[in-house]
C-alpha cells in the first residue's frame, strides 16, 4: 500500500508558495491529501478567507499535485487524522505546532505517524496572502486614480497634485486629498466597471 502524506492549510487565496509546499508534500509519500480549515478555523487562527470553505477546497483538490482535499473538522484537528490516517504529516514552516506534540497525541488515538515540517518556500513579493491582499487594494486605487485625472486634476480645495486617495463609503467611491483632507462623493458604486 502506498504512503499517504497529509498537509492542511487555509489554502485562501493560492500562492507559489502553496504551489512548493504542497509539491514537497507530496514527495514525503505516494498519496497527498490535503486538509483545508474551516472558515470558522481561519478565523481563529489567522484571518477572515476571502473565499469560503467549499471554494478553497474544490480549488485545491484541482490542483495535479492533490490527489484528495477535505474540509477539516472544526474543533478537532485529531479527528481528521484519525479519518484520513496518514502515515506522514507535512507542517508548513509557519503552522504552529509542535511536531513531537502531534506524534505523541497520534500514538495515544493508535496511529503511527511520522511528523515534518517543511521549510518556507519564498516566490517574489506576490508570495503571502496579506501581500496579495495588500497589492490588489492598491490596484483598486490606481484604478479610479486614473479615472479621477480626467474630470479633476488637481484637489479644488488645495491644488494638490499628487494624486487622490479613495475610500468607501457603504459601497460608495469616495475620493480623498491627502495633503489638505478635502473629501467629495464621487457617485461610484464600488466595483462598478471603470
Ligand atoms: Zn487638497
């Protein structure tokens, strides 16, 4: 019978770095079966997905180097090892835990596995969830700017120059001067097609 290997993740919005991750994963055994938390586990330990459960696993599942993704139990994270026993478990560099801890609560429940942590597996500045986060609100910014540029050059207020800022207002673009604080609605919805 062949290894099977077990990773888990929030997986949410899919980066190189998952890409290594889950590919060295798999090279610890045969089989790679991927647990992915529940937005309420998210939540918990590190932020809000973007994407809810269901979509995240049916993302990673799609993945050629998966060949199995389930949605991990809420409270028990042994309970999922108990239902997928595996001989190998592959830990992020940055999931906290401790390996010799797992191994030990594994052999209490009758399961022999072997615990690795794997390295970071660093990709340019896109690597990291937060960063791509951060990278498509300025996106979003630059966006209207340009728009902006058309019908208002410079803030009516101060004559700044430089370029406004935006904000959202219960779905409204409003812009914003950022050398004097001048505001105005602008009239946009947010994610209307600019
Ligand atoms: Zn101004």
């Amino acid at each position: 019978m062949g290894k099977r290997v077990m990773a888990s993740g929030v997986f949410d919005i899919i980066h190189v770095g998952h890409i290594r991750f889950l590919e060295e994963a798999k090279k610890l055994g045969d089989e790679l079966v991927v647990v992915v938390a529940r937005d309420s586990t998210a939540a918990r330990m590190k932020h809000r997905p973007i994407m809810h459960e269901e979509m995240r696993r049916q993302i990673v599942e799609a993945l050629k180097v998966v060949d199995m993704a389930v949605l991990g139990h809420e409270d028990d994270m042994y309970a999922t090892v108990e239902e997928i026993r595996p001989d190998v478990i592959a830990l992020g560099y940055d999931q906290g835990f401790d390996e010799r801890v797992i191994e030990e609560e594994c052999r209490r429940r009758g399961l022999n596995v072997k615990v690795v942590r794997l390295p970071k597996y660093e990709n340019g500045d896109l690597d990291g969830t937060r960063k791509i986060i951060y990278r498509i609100v300025d996106r979003y910014d630059e966006l209207y700017r340009n728009d902006v540029k058309d019908v208002l050059d410079r803030c009516p207020s101060c004559s700044y120059s430089g370029g406004f800022k935006f904000f959202f207002v219960g779905g409204e673009v409003h812009i914003h001067c950022p050398s004097c604080g001048w505001t105005s609605r602008t009239g946009w919805k947010r994610g209307d097609e600019r």
